[in-house]
C-alpha cells in the first residue's frame, strides 16, 4: 500500500507539473492537491470490490471539484446530455486547440477546469495501473499523461522535463517489477528515451494537432471559398455565386453594430486602392491608437470559428486590437493579422475589439489634429506615390494641392472640385466626413449595380463620381476614401463583412456578406468606421449615415452652425427633411460582395493527430522492446567459448516460450525444453537438445563445431516453432516483457 501510494503520488505530481504549464498564471494550487490525492485514494484500497465501488464515488467527486458543480449537475439534465457537466467539458476540450497556449485561467475558465480534469483522470490511471502491478500499463499511461502536454506547448525547460519524466518511469519500473531488477534499468533508459524525445520534438508542437475536429466523422464543411474576383478592385463588375455559403459564424454581443474587419486598402496607386501596410513603431502605435483602445476593460470580445474562408486574413468586429489563435500568425501593422499557413475549416480563434460609439455632438468637437505617422509621406494622405493631400486645417491648401494634381492626375482635380461642393465650407473633419457619406447613400443620385457603365480613357472613380453615378462597394468605398484624402483628411478604404445574421447566439456570415467601406481617423477615438454604399449592413453608432439612429434633421441643425453652403447640409433643416425621407425609401441593393481577395498561399502543411502520436509513441515502445531483446541476445553470444554459446542457445529458446506464455522453470534443461515441446507442440527438438549437449559435455575438440550445430538447430527450431503459431500470437511475443523479467 505504502510503495502504491508513493509511486502514484510521484506520478500525479509529474502529470500536475506538466498540465498546468499550459496555464499563465497559474493557481488554485489547492484544488490540484486535492484532486491528485483523490485520484489516488481507489488504488489505496486492497480488496478489488471495494476498490471497484470506489471508483465511481471518487470519480464524480473529482468531476463536481474540478468543474465548480454539484454532485446534482453531473446527470442529465433532459436538454443537454449530462448538463453544465457536458457543455463546460466540451467547450473546453474544443478551446484548448482554437487558443493559444498558455492561457489565463481567468479569462479561459472551461480549459481551466479541463486542465484540473486531465490531472484527476490520468492520475487515477496510473494508480490503478499501479495498484494492478502492471508496470507496462503504468509506464505506457505516464509517458501519454505527461507526453500530451509537451507536444501542446514546446519550450520552457525541454530537457529537464524530458530528465524528470525519464526518472519518474524509472522509478515506476523498477518499483513494480518483481524479478530481473537487472534489466529494469536498461530497459526504463531505452523506452523512456521516447518520452525524451517527445518532449523536446518540435515536429510534435501543437500546430501539428490541429486537425482534432477530423475525429468526428459526421462533421463537415463545406468547400472553403474566395471572393478574390472583388479584392483585386479592377471596378469592371462582378458575379456572384448563386449559392451562399456560411463562411464565418462568430459569437459575439447582439448589439456589438460592427462590421468584420479583415483588412485595410490604405495605398492608392495607379487608381486602384491596393492593400499597402505600414507597421507601426511603437512610438507611432501610441499616438495613432487612444488611451481607450489600449485599455482591456474596453475591448469586446468576438469568438470567430472558420467554416469555409479561403483567406489568409483573420477577421474581427471593427479595429481589433489583440487575437488568441494557436496556429503561428504575423502581425502585418494597421491591426491587420495574417495566418501564415491561411485559415481552415474548423479553425477557431479570439479577438478583442475595439469599437467606440460616439456620438454626432462629441465628433463635431473633434479638430483636426493628425498624428504624425498618419500625415507622414505614404500613409494615409497618400494619393499616389509620391503626392500626398496636405491636412485639413492648414489654409490655403487647394491651390497648392490643385498645382499637385497634373498629368496622371489632373483627372483627379475634378474630384476635388466636387468634394469640395458637397462639404461646404466647415473646419470640421466630422461635418465634412458624414457629408460624403450622406452625399453618396442618399443625396447624390447614386445607384448600386454589379456591372456599372465605364468610359474608357478615365480613371473609374473620376468616371463613377462625374459621371455615371452607378457603381458597386469598391466605387462606394474607395471614392469617399479619395475625396475625403483630398480634402486633408486621413481615410482609407477597410474590408471585411456586414453584420450578418444574428442566430442561436452568433453571428453567421456568408460570402454574400463581404463589403468594402470606409475609415477615418478621428483624434480622441482612432479610426471610425463608414458606409457610403446604400442598402448594406448597419452601423450601430449615430454618427454615421449607415446608422439606423442617424437623425438626417437632427444632423443638419447640430452642424448649421459649422457648414457654409454645401450639397448636403447647407440648405437648411428642409432640405435634411427631404433628405430623411429619401433614404427612408430607399431599397436594399443586390448582394454586394467585397473584398475578401486575402489570397492565401499553396504550400502545403502535413497536420498529425493525436492519434497519430499515440500510434507513434507505440512505434517507439515496439522498436525499443526488439531493440532490448536483440541487444541482449548479441551480448550473449559475444563469446568464443563453445559451453557458453550452448547455454545461450538453451536461453533464447526459454525465452522465446516465455513470451509466448509457456511456462519454463528457471534453470529447465535442454532435454526438458526438448521433452515439453515435444508434449505442446508435437515438435521434435531431439537434433537442438544433442547439439546443445555436445557442446556443453563433448569433447573439447568437437564442441565449437557443435556450438555451430546448436544455432543451426535452434533457428530450425524456431521456423517451425512460428509456424505453429497464429499471427497474433507471434506478434504478442514479439512484444512481450516476460522474456526481460516482467510478470
């Protein structure tokens, strides 16, 4: 009992250490005492029955402890199988391959109860298998115990934990083998190698078992999907698929208001928004980015599951700030995150937002102060390489950007005339951005179509502004973008998804629901989002003409003091009023698809499974067993002396019945080896058994030529032997410890 209790308390300790590494900080250091000595307690009792009654009574104690429930909540419940039991265990065993390793138990608290979980289960294991005497078992379930972990989450002391694991199943061999102490140690230092092994593999690092979602057979996603066609901006139309597909379902706040957010387009070059990241240094992130945006107690968070978007982009609501994914990423900079082997069905990943709501009023009070690292040549005042708009409260500024735009970009003059008219005379970036938009979903006569008219010979934005008037999201997007760029002011083009539908607690997207729209940054709140495409999504904050809430009426006597002339709000509330109940009757467009394009690379990536690694370490068990048996099998017959290779022969033949579970007493003589084959098998050994003799007792001049004749013998022996066997018996021996002293 004492020697039981010892070498499973050892175990479970090893197993607690190697578990909880998955979690920083780590805590509740009590709970992991307790469940560890609980685990243990059935293999403590001597009688089977009362260890077999216990069993069940400790194992749902250990379940209500390590899930914070009742005795009660572990049964069925009626709806769900087995309750809050059943949901916290499921979600945790799906977090722990969707986040990245460590985790904090406070904001993951179902891996931390699967954590607490896996330490009970597979001390109470060990135990049993301990209790049992079963040195094999025990081993065999340690090295997965403490193995698993490792192959979770690589570094942090790889061969000290290899060492520490290598001394724990030495100790738990060479404390459950009866007979052959000799070879405990030989053999613990060749199989436990694998347990070395295991622990240092980078080939066996999490990102090798993500593909745990394929054990369930029933599970399936549907083909992933690419909107790339509408990414690449050539403003020539576009064609849907007839058919929707569900490519993102997201949990998150019904009120959340946002779009998806995967990408920005802040470079303009050769009339095209193209995505072009700057990163920023950490200087620069600090000014661009609020106090607000940095603090954690403002962020929302979106669990985003990948059902079937071939991208490389991960999405989240609004402007993300921080992502928890377990596969490697890159951070791009503008808050964009690539998956650097692309996204996949099945994939699961955290995001934290940030997604202010301020309103028209706060906005209007917003000046036009611009941070450096957005003012700076090739950011996002950029209107072509190398020209770039001048801020919107410096004076005087539209002649001289006027004597910019020549040759390739005269055509652009036109454009600047017309934002120009349509904002008035404001020192409000706020008054002159929701004037663009206002102008664009309602105002200005525009009208969505997938295949717009072109006139060739003029840039598609200056023709879709001046001139025809009919465009899809990309000309929506990318011509407000432009003008407001024009006007001094720091926009950019932004990709992703409308809202989507709000269903059993998440959000589903389609690929139907891929948009393109507009951000401007505004100091004292970042980059804002805005819709200039009529009869899209909604955006949930009231600044915006895309809101719901946005009053058209109230908007115009907030900024009349503010607005000199202008198309949209320097005519008075009556015109606002007109304006209010034409976008009240204006329809939702076709389906506008945006852009999605985040074209993902080829390469190809092999994904294992814990199956994979089961079978593995399996592998590594049977070739270190072979390996141990061939070892001592040469180091017996590394010998000249003829009375010596006869008496190997006799051993190998023992232990060839041994692992075939035939009783041999210890010191059996040939003739008696022969006499019992002779009554189990009806096989004739006389030929061995006088070779053998003649070797041992003849005389010296002919017992090297009979010691030749023994092996000859014996390898006969064993050919008939084998084919006197089923193959599963042979391969049982094969395996077999007996041969190496173990029971």
């Amino acid at each position: 009992m004492l020697r039981t209790g010892l070498l499973s308390l050892l175990a479970g300790s090893v197993i607690a250490a190697d578990w909880f590494r998955l979690e920083r900080p780590q805590h509740a250091t009590g709970r992991v005492v307790t469940l560890v000595a609980l685990a243990i307690i059935p293999a403590l009792l001597r009688p089977r029955w009362a260890r077999a009654l216990a069993l069940p009574v400790v194992a749902l104690g250990g379940a209500a402890l390590a899930f914070s429930l009742s005795v009660r909540a572990l049964w069925p419940d009626g709806a769900r199988f087995f309750g809050p039991f059943g949901s916290r265990f499921a979600g945790g065993f799906a977090d722990f391959y969707a986040f990245r390793l460590p985790v904090d138990p406070a904001a993951h608290v179902r891996m931390h109860m699967l954590l607490l979980a896996a330490v009970f289960a597979f001390t109470a294991i060990v135990a049993l298998a301990v209790a049992a005497r079963r040195a094999v078992a025990a081993v065999a379930c340690f090295l997965v115990a403490a193995g698993w972990p490792a192959t979770l989450l690589a570094g942090g002391h790889e061969l000290g934990r290899g060492a520490l694991i290598l001394v724990t199943a030495l100790a738990l061999l060479a404390g459950l083998t009866e007979r052959g102490r000799a070879l405990a140690v030989p053999a613990t230092v060749v199989v436990v190698l694998s347990a070395l092994a295991l622990s240092t593999s980078a080939a066996l690092a999490k990102p090798a078992f993500l593909d745990w979602q394929r054990w369930n057979p029933y599970a399936h996603h549907p083909k992933p999907v690419s909107v790339s066609f509408v990414w690449n901006a050539t403003y020539t139309g576009i064609h849907f698929p007839k058919k929707r597909t569900t490519v993102l379902t997201i949990t998150a706040p019904k009120g959340i208001g946002t779009y998806w957010r995967a990408t920005v387009l802040d470079g303009f070059v050769r009339d095209r928004w193209v995505e072009h990241l700057w990163r920023e240094t950490d200087l620069q992130s600090h000014d661009v980015y609020t106090a607000a945006s940095r603090d954690p107690a403002n962020a929302v968070e979106q669990e985003v599951t990948v059902d079937a978007l071939r991208d490389h982009h991960l999405v989240g609501a609004s402007v993300p700030v921080a992502y928890n994914l377990s596969e490697p990423a890159s951070y791009q900079g503008q808050n964009v995150v690539f998956a650097t082997d692309g996204l996949h069905p099945g994939q699961r990943y955290l995001v934290w937002s940030y997604a202010p709501h301020p309103t028209p009023r706060q906005l209007l009070h917003s000046r036009a102060i611009y941070p450096h690292a957005l003012t700076a040549s090739g950011h996002d005042l950029e209107l072509a390489p190398g020209v770039d708009a001048l801020r919107f409260d410096i004076r005087g500024r539209e002649p001289v950007l006027m004597r910019k735009l020549v040759g390739p970009l005269s055509p652009y003059r036109a454009l600047m005339t017309r934002a120009r008219q349509t904002v008035g005379r404001t020192r409000s970036p706020y008054a002159a951005v929701v004037a663009l938009e206002q102008w664009f979903r309602a105002t200005g006569g525009f009208k969505y179509s997938e295949q717009p008219p072109q006139t060739p010979g003029v840039p598609p934005l200056v023709d879709f502004v001046t001139r025809t008037k009919t465009g899809y999201c990309q000309h929506f997007a990318g011509a407000m973008a432009l003008m407001a760029r024009l006007l001094g002011i720091p926009a950019r083009v932004v990709a992703g998804f409308v809202n989507g539908r709000y269903v059993n607690g998440a959000w589903t997207i389609t690929d139907h629901d891929a948009h393109t729209w507009v951000e401007v940054w505004f100091r004292g709140y970042g980059w804002l989002p805005f819709d200039p495409t009529p009869g899209r999504g909604h955006l949930a904050a009231s600044y915006s003409a895309a809101s719901p809430h946005f009053n058209p009426l109230a908007e115009a006597k907030l900024l009349a003091h503010v607005v000199r002339g202008g198309a949209v709000f320097g005519a008075g509330a009556i015109r606002a009023q007109n304006l209010a109940a034409k976008n009240a009757r204006s329809t939702r467009g076709a389906a506008d698809v945006g852009v999605q394009g985040l074209r993902t690379t080829s390469a190809k990536h092999h994904r294992h499974s814990l199956a994979l690694f089961l079978a593995l370490l399996a592998l590594g068990l049977v070739v270190a067993i072979a390996a141990l048996k061939s070892a001592r099998r040469r180091a017996r017959y590394a010998t000249r002396d003829p009375r010596k290779l006869a008496t190997a022969c006799t051993r190998e033949l023992s232990d060839f019945l041994a692992d075939q579970r035939m009783a041999v007493t210890r010191g059996v003589t040939v003739r008696e080896l022969g006499h019992e084959l002779e009554q189990r098998l009806a096989l004739n050994a006389s030929a061995f058994a006088e070779a053998v003799e003649a070797a041992r007792f003849g005389p010296p001049g002919g017992a090297r030529v009979a010691a030749t004749a023994a092996r000859r013998e014996l390898a006969a022996l064993k050919r008939r032997l084998r084919r006197r066997l089923f193959v599963l018996d042979r391969l049982r021996g094969f395996v077999s410890l007996r041969s190496l002293g173990f029971s």
